[in-house]
C-alpha cells in the first residue's frame, strides 16, 4: 500500500498502540479514520495530528455494535470517498483465574477481541473488495501462541484473532488483493492492564512489568512495515516481543 492519501479506520485509537499507530500513519501521508468510544479523548489526538500537519477524522463507537461500525464506514466515504485499510486495535484483558467465575469480563473479552474484529472486517470488507486491494491488520498478541496463568479466556480470544486472520487472508488474499496481517506483540507498556480487577493477577503483572517492555510506537512501527510492503507481498504474521521476556 502507498500511505500517502490512503484512508485507514483505526479502532481502539484513543490512546496506547491505536494512538501511536494513527501518529506513525499519519505522520507518513495517510488520512486516519479514528474510532474509540472516548471521544474527547479522540479530538485531542486529532488536533495532535493535524498540528503536525496530518489529516484525522473522529468518529466515535463501540466495536462491539455493528450499526456503529457501519457508521464509522458511513462517515468516512462520504468524508474521504474510500476506505483503504482497517487496523482492528481495540481489545481488553481483564485478566482472571478461572476459578474465580468472572463470567462478565469473559464476556467483554470475547465482545471486544472476537466480536470487535468480526464486526469491523465486515463493515470495511465490500468496500475493500470494491477497489480490488486493501489492508486488514489484526492485532492479536504473543498470548495467541502460549497460555500464561490467569489468561485462559484472554488467550483462546487472541488465538481466535490469529485464527480467523488466517482464514481471511487465504480466501481474500489470492482473489481480491487484500492483505491481511496479524500483529501478535508480548508485553507492551500501555494501560490494557487497568482492566485486572483479580488481586492475584495484579500481582504478578507487577513482577511481569519489573522488566523493559515494548512501548506502544514498536508496535505502530510494526504495522507501518506491514502497510508499505508492495502489494505482492502479504506479511502473515509479526511476532515481536521485549528482549528481556522469556
């Protein structure tokens, strides 16, 4: 994909790697679709590019509505005229023990991280299969690869994520030019974490974050690699991780 005046909807982008990745886009000629549900937070981040001289659009919603997603597409066309690419960022980990039943954020966790992504590759897919060609980047995590304690819920939706970017890039891929990438990162110093409400967790995210993680503009730099790849080339999979992790 060529960056400059390609029109890419990011999710999740009020702040961590949704942020710094609408930065790094923007920063390189792309116009950025900016979607999260704070959406003073993304008018902030908007005037934040546009002072570096870039172009963003707001347009608040939850990943987990399709009707809003749908609108995100809407207001986009109609500001833009496409849709190029989509980066599919918004997730949570509210981190538990199994035992401990916190059947409510097993259920956020499958909205946001299945459901979010399912929506949005929906929302954008007609228009990008309208163009012959596009982006679709999928963040999933390191946690798709190998359980940790307290991940179980949080990892088979990560797993789900790589799974599914799989699929969509060998039925898309070959018969319509749209590249698909999943983005798998291990620890990375963003607040995905303030969602924890297991003590036990906590604690041990607490000896995990003692050691030098990713920040978030590693992983933007990862799907700005991904992005600018000439269109023969489909990056499957980023697998990146702090050096200090094991």
């Amino acid at each position: 994909m060529k960056l400059e005046n390609s029109t890419i909807i990011i999710t999740g982008a009020s702040s961590g790697i949704g942020k710094a990745t609408a930065h790094k886009l923007a920063e390189n000629g792309a116009k950025v679709v900016l979607m999260a549900r704070s959406e003073d937070e993304l008018n902030d981040l908007k005037k934040e590019i546009e002072k570096n001289g870039g172009v963003a659009l707001v347009v608040s919603g939850d990943v987990t509505k399709m009707e809003d997603f749908e609108n995100v597409v809407t207001k986009t066309k109609e500001k833009f005229g496409t849709v190029n690419g989509l980066i599919n960022n918004a997730g949570l980990m509210p981190l538990s023990f199994v035992e401990k039943l916190k059947t409510d954020e097993w259920d956020k966790m499958v909205d946001v991280n299945i459901k979010g992504v399912l929506n949005g590759v929906a929302a954008v897919l007609p228009e990008l299969k309208a163009n012959k060609g596009g982006n679709i980047i999928n963040i999933s995590s390191m946690a798709a690869h190998r359980y940790f304690p307290g991940g179980a819920v949080y990892c088979a939706t990560k797993a789900a994520v790589k799974m599914f970017s799989e699929g969509l890039r060998q039925e898309l891929a070959p018969k319509y030019g749209i590249n698909i990438t999943s983005i798998e990162p291990g620890a990375v110093a963003t607040n995905l974490t303030s969602t924890i409400t297991d003590d036990d967790i906590k604690e041990m995210m607490k000896e995990m974050f003692e050691m030098e993680t990713l920040e978030a503009e590693d992983i933007a730099n990862a799907i700005y690699y991904a992005l600018t790849q000439p269109d023969r080339v489909n990056i499957n999979d980023v697998y990146l991780v702090p050096s200090e992790q094991k």
